[in-house]
C-alpha cells in the first residue's frame, strides 16, 4: 500500500467524509477536486454542506497535517493510491453517462504510478469496474481496480463509515489484498464478492427503498381520493404487526441517489423493470397530486403558498434534484406567489424566515419533515402534511 491516498472528488458528498475518517487514521490523504471555490473552504476548516461533526474532524485533520486539499493535480507529487468517488449519472434519457469514469481517469493517469490502486467509490453501472480495469490495462501501469461502494446516510457519513461492513469487490486478488489492508484502518468488517454482484447490490438497495416510497405514496393518493387519512391507516397497518412495519410513510422521494439508480436498472434491464419505472412515475407524480387536489379546492390565482422545507430530505442541507423545487415551478404557475424556507439550506437566496412564510401564506405545505418544524402551532392556515409528521 502506498504511503498516501489520493481522493478524486475529495471535497464532496461522499469524499469528504471518507477522507476525513482516513485522515484521522493516520493515512496521509490528499483531497482533489475541480471546484477550487470549495477547496478554498475546506483549507479554512469549512465544509460546505451539513455533515455531524465534519467540521471538528476537518480541523483536526488539518491540526494533524493529514490532509491536503488541490485543484490541480499537476502541482504535487503523488506517488499514491487513488479512490474515485465519480458516479454514473443518468442523462435527459434516463440512460446512464458512462463516459464521465473514462474521462476522470484519463485525467488522473499521469499522476497514477505502477502498481497503484484504483478504488471506484460511488454508485456505478454494472459491469464498470471490470471496463475500468481493462482501460487501465493499456496504459501497461499494473494497475488493480477494485469497487468498494459507499452505503452511509447522508449527513452522518463519518459516525457511519466504521461500522457498516464495507463491501470489496476486486479484479484481482492483490487488489483484493490491497483494497482490505487500506480499509483496515477504519473497520474491521468485510464483505468479499464479484464487482457485478457489488454493483448490483448498491442499485438493487436504492432501487428497493425508491420502490417502497412508490408504493407508500400510491397508497396515500388512493386513500385521499377516497377521503380517508393515509396517516391514520398507516397507522392502524403497523401498529402490533411487524410484517407492516417496513411500509414507510408518504412524502418526498428523491435525491442524487434513488430515482437515478432506479433508472440506472432500467436502463441495464432494457426498460423490462416496471416496478421501478412505475416507482418514478408515482414518486414524481406526487406533486402533481398535490397541485391538482389544491387547484380544485382553492382559487389559487388568489393564494400565496408557503413550502417548508427545501431540501430533498429531513435534516439535510443538499437540494439535489429535490421535489421541493419541482412542486414550486408548478405552483408557480397557478399561485399569487410562491414562499420558501428552509433552515438548513443557505445555497438559494430566495429563501425567507419561517416566521415570514407563516405570516404571509395562505396555505402551508411541509415538503421537508425537518425536526426544527416538529412543534410547530400553525393556526388559521390550510396546511398539507403529506407526511402525516406536523402536530395536529
């Protein structure tokens, strides 16, 4: 194993942490990302979205001098393994992009010594790690590609990362080696498989869980078109019998994760997977059940509408791909006017205080369920809780 670790992507999502929890490990790592604005942030002891304890973890890192962060690759001598934290993401298609590895490693070849290891990090398209490697290969380098996918919560990634078992799924048996000798210093529970059967299974969970919301927010739609409270019978379902009690409640799914993994199997079953793609259907189509229910029994060309919550999921600050947006862009259309606020989210300017959005809305919708809004005493106003999570 080499002496440091190089992280592509380091000052994101899933690198940051990851770096951090190696750093403070002993290992000597060096966080590589484009956005030189971030890597700024990060050298000042700053992380720029919500991570528990990430900010006192960064600081020691940096205390410690084990962590160097760059947007230039070129300007260091690395001389160490690399873990890619680049996904496949899907295009206006719903096909996955997969030229995106092919063009991170070419960017990062230069600087990979012989014999160095390549770790895939974040959710890739079946049969990724094994074209990685056989693209590495021509570069005649000596390099082992092994996939070793990240299964953390987002926003408790560092308290996570040692106690989930980490999933290796090597090209070699060196690679293998070497992929459990580097994570040894932050677990000590392994799983070993095939990188197809690792690929899958990061698809399969997040497509699994996308499912369950699907089915959950079908069934609140049908239970409010015939008048009744899906919270309530939620409720009933559950209540002393277990084998109902994975059936989560209705809301918002969404996220850089679910919808774009679903769409991923879709596309690699050659759209013969209609679960998922009903799933997406369903999900997305929640806010539109929204709207048209508020267009029947409202006049809404008269109403300000108030959302709480902007991120795409309780407790959060990151607004990728969330609904929260997608439900204001339709509002907009019909509305007087749209407010928005979210504590934790400081990435959109148009936000308001939530004393604010109170006071000027007619109607209040929680598309967020953050904890902060968990006692909130709202009188007088129309109130949406898909949720069923605000006290009544």
């Amino acid at each position: 194993m080499n002496k440091k670790l190089t992280v592509v992507g380091g000052a994101g999502h899933i690198g940051l942490p990851l770096s951090l929890v190696f750093a403070n490990s002993g290992i000597d790592v060096i966080c590589y990302d484009n956005n030189e604005k971030i890597i700024n942030e990060c050298k000042k002891g700053k992380i720029h979205f919500k991570e528990k304890n990430g900010e006192r973890e960064l600081k020691k890192a940096i205390k410690n001098k084990k962590i160097y962060f760059t947007s230039h690759l070129g300007k260091i001598n690395l001389n160490s393994d690399f873990i890619i934290t680049i996904g496949t993401p899907v295009d206006e298609f719903m096909n996955p992009v997969t030229d995106v590895m092919y063009k991170c490693i070419d960017e990062i070849i230069p600087y990979v010594s012989k014999n160095s290891l390549i770790i895939l990090r974040s959710t890739i398209f079946p049969g990724t790690t094994e074209m990685v490697q056989k693209y590495v290969n021509k570069f005649k380098k000596n390099i082992h590609v092994v996939f070793c996918l990240e299964r953390v919560v987002q926003g408790f990634a560092i308290e996570e990362i040692n106690k989930i078992p980490q999933i290796i799924a090597a090209t070699s048996i060196e690679g293998k080696k070497r992929a459990t000798k580097l994570f040894k210093k932050i677990t000590n529970k392994f799983v070993y498989c095939s990188p197809m059967e690792a690929e899958f299974s990061k698809l399969f969970s997040n497509a699994f869980r996308y499912i369950q919301f699907g089915i959950a927010n079908q069934f609140f739609m049908m239970a409010e078109n015939a008048g009744e409270d899906f919270n309530q019978i939620h409720k009933v379902m559950i209540k002393g019998y277990p084998r109902a009690g994975s059936l989560p409640s209705a809301g918002f799914a969404a996220g850089p994760c679910l919808y774009k993994d679903t769409m991923q199997l879709l596309s690699y079953a050659q759209n013969n997977f209609g679960l998922g793609y009903h799933a997406m259907l369903v999900n997305e189509g929640l806010v539109l059940h929204i709207v048209n229910k508020l267009k029947k029994e409202n006049k809404l060309q008269n109403k300000t509408i108030g959302l709480l919550g902007m991120a795409f999921k309780a407790n959060i600050d990151d607004t990728r791909t969330s609904l929260s947006y997608k439900l204001k862009k339709k509002l907009l259309s019909y509305c007087k006017n749209v407010l928005t606020t979210d504590p934790y989210v400081n990435t959109d300017k148009s936000l308001k205080p939530l004393k604010f959005v109170l006071k000027n809305s007619d109607i209040i919708i929680l598309c967020a369920p953050h904890t902060i809004y968990k006692n909130l005493h709202i009188k007088n106003k129309k109130i949406i809780d898909v949720w069923g999570f605000l006290k009544k």
